[in-house]
C-alpha cells in the first residue's frame, strides 16, 4: 500500500468540492457545517524551527482523516500579541498559555510619539511566511496550491492599543484626551492592514481566516478578527473608538467575520448599523446568547457557536453544548460549528455532529 502523503490525503477534486459547498455556506445558501481541527501547541513555545514545522504538518495530515467540511490550513499561531509585539515591548507566556505584552506607552506624550516597524522587514508575519513553506517542504505538496494558511492572530485596534498602552492610563485618555486615542488608533489600524498586507502577499492570497475559529474564510471574502474589548467597553465608548476602526479595515479587505469571547450583546446593534460588513460572528456561551444574535442580525450573518467556561455549569460537556445548539438554533440561523480533536469528549461531538448537523438550503 502507499504512504498516505497530503497531495493522496488531500485530492484535488476532493478540495474543489469542498471549497464549494463552504462558498455556499458564506453565499447563505447552505445552512449548518462543522469542521474538525486538530489542535496543535502554538509556535511560539517551539523555540526549533524544525520543531514547529513538523508539529504543525502532522496536525494538518492528522485531519485528513476527520469527517466534516475541513479545508488543510497551517493555523500560524505565534501568540495574541503577533500584532502588538511589533511596537516593542516584552512578551512573555501568561499564566493561561497565552502571550502577554508588557505596555510601551504609559501617557498621552508617548502615545503620539510611538511609530511601528515595516511588517514587511520581520515580525511574526515574517515567521509565519517561512513557517508555511518549511510546511509545504515536509508535506512534499506545492507551495501556494492546496494548502492554505491563516493570518497571524489579528486583534482588533483597540483591543491592540490595550495591549501597547498603560491600562488605566489609556481608559483615562479616552475621555480626558480622546484626540490623541484617535490618533494613536489610526496608526495602529494603519499597522494592522500593513500586516494583513504582507500576509496576503507571502501568501500569494493563499489565506483563509485566522487562528480561532477554526473556518474557511478565503481572503478574498475578508479576514478574521478578535475583538474581546467590545465585550468590556460600555456601547458609547465602542461606537467611538471601537467600530470607526473596524470600518477602515473592512472596507480594505471587504468583510470581516469577528470573535468574542465575553458579554458583548450590548454591542449587536451598533455592529448591525455601522458601515462594518459584517461576515459572521464567533461567541462563547453563555456570555453572549445565540437567540440575541439572531434577534438582531437574523440570517444576514455566518455565527459560530462556542461553550464558555461558565456553561459547564449548564451543560456536562461541549458535546451537549453541540447537541443542543444544533437542535435548538433556528431553522433559518447560519451555523458553522468548529470541533478540535484535543477536546476530551471529541469523540462524543462527532456523534452528534454526524447525527444533527446536515447542511440543508432552505
């Protein structure tokens, strides 16, 4: 028997199909998907380059094998600070797993004075780039055909200036000198399409969302984006300093799909009347409510449920977090479900996915 190489696990016509009916998905034309992701550590704690290529083609040949709609993507994950870390300062491993970032600007005078490196001459993008084709090297498929990749961990510009500016400082700045925060959220926002910029060229437009959630999102639709600060900022604070910002870089790349994984329903209808195209929207439950969503933004959006740490005291696990979602959603809701195989109860969530998730069009 051959060896199970990706260009065999992947077939071209197998790809073609698939990237088909996910483009029905985002046309609104099918209803419900899941996909399966095998979960990998980030890069960033594999100091060994050859490490991390090796990690990461063995997660994507590992989904070849899961049911589901799953298009192979190198998931380019170096931290939630990628983007912030280009303006300095140190970045360490937080107490969760993730990456913190000590603040480089501690008051309004450093905040105008502060100017970013060039994407393009290094940074995370950079490693990102030549992650993929070590990537491509070890799968022994061609660069920039069947396998695609993400950005890297892309934060919205205001959840980024929170990581550059001192906290309190900043909060004190929104409202004592709110100029010189618009100022210094134009060049983050600036910085950030400079970075999706590079991405997409050293990519060849070969990207297909970010890291979470774990979707296909082709570039030429739009991009993923975390915004966790849309969930702690009060409505008039975010019409103010959160969507503007969001607008600049959806009418630059044509749309974006945003996460959150906190209490952000107060937030639904500024979203749905801004200038945002608005692709989908990633939530964690309870914190934010599918019912809420749909209430507001009805079928015109991709949603992408996802249990939160405090619904374990409302369900035993995510796959009957999965099951009742599946069943309870409205008929006419958008649901992309995504399952990652480093879930203790994968198994059980594939059950259910194969059971109650079938792509319909209505």
């Amino acid at each position: 028997m051959k060896p199970l190489t990706f260009d065999r696990a992947f077939p071209k016509s197998l790809l073609d199909a698939t990237e088909e009916h996910l483009m029905d998905v985002w046309r609104g034309d099918v209803r419900r998907v899941y996909s399966c992701a095998a979960a990998a550590p980030g890069c960033r704690w594999l100091d060994d380059p050859i490490r991390q290529a090796e990690t990461a083609a063995a997660g994507i040949m590992r989904e070849s094998g899961y049911p589901g709609y799953n298009i192979p993507r190198l998931a380019a994950d170096f931290g939630e600070t990628s983007v912030a870390a280009y303006w300095g300062g140190r970045v360490s491993q937080s107490d969760g797993g993730g990456t913190a970032i000590e603040p480089v600007v501690h008051n309004v005078g450093e905040a105008d004075a502060l100017r970013p490196p060039d994407p393009a001459n290094g940074g995370d993008a950079a490693l990102a780039a030549k992650l993929y084709r070590d990537v491509c090297g070890i799968l022994m498929t061609e660069p920039y055909d069947r396998l695609w990749t993400t950005t890297i961990d892309l934060r919205s510009p205001l959840d980024t200036a929170a990581m550059l500016w001192e906290p309190s400082d900043f909060m004190g700045a929104m409202s004592e000198h709110p100029a010189v925060v618009h100022r210094f959220l134009d060049r983050v926002t600036d910085h950030l399409i400079a970075v999706v910029e590079a991405s997409l060229a050293s990519a060849k437009g070969r990207v297909c969302g970010g890291i979470q959630p774990e979707i296909w999102l082709p570039s030429d639709l739009g991009i993923v984006i975390t915004d966790e600060r849309m969930a702690m900022v009060s409505g008039d604070v975010y019409k103010e300093f959160g969507i503007p910002y969001l607008e600049r870089i959806s009418r630059r790349f044509g749309g974006l799909f945003i996460r959150c994984r906190g209490a952000f329903g107060r937030q639904l209808a500024s979203l749905r009347d801004s200038g945002v195209n608005l692709l989908g929207l990633e939530y964690s439950h309870p914190y934010t409510r599918l019912a809420d969503i749909f209430r507001v933004f009805e079928d015109s959006i991709v949603i992408a449920p996802r249990m939160g740490a405090k619904a374990s005291e409302e369900y035993e696990g995510k796959a009957a977090f999965l099951g009742d979602m599946a069943r309870r959603a409205p008929r006419e809701a958008r649901l992309w479900f995504t399952l990652r195989s480093e879930d203790p109860d994968f198994m059980a969530q594939l059950a259910i996915a194969q059971a109650h998730i079938t792509s319909y069009r209505l």
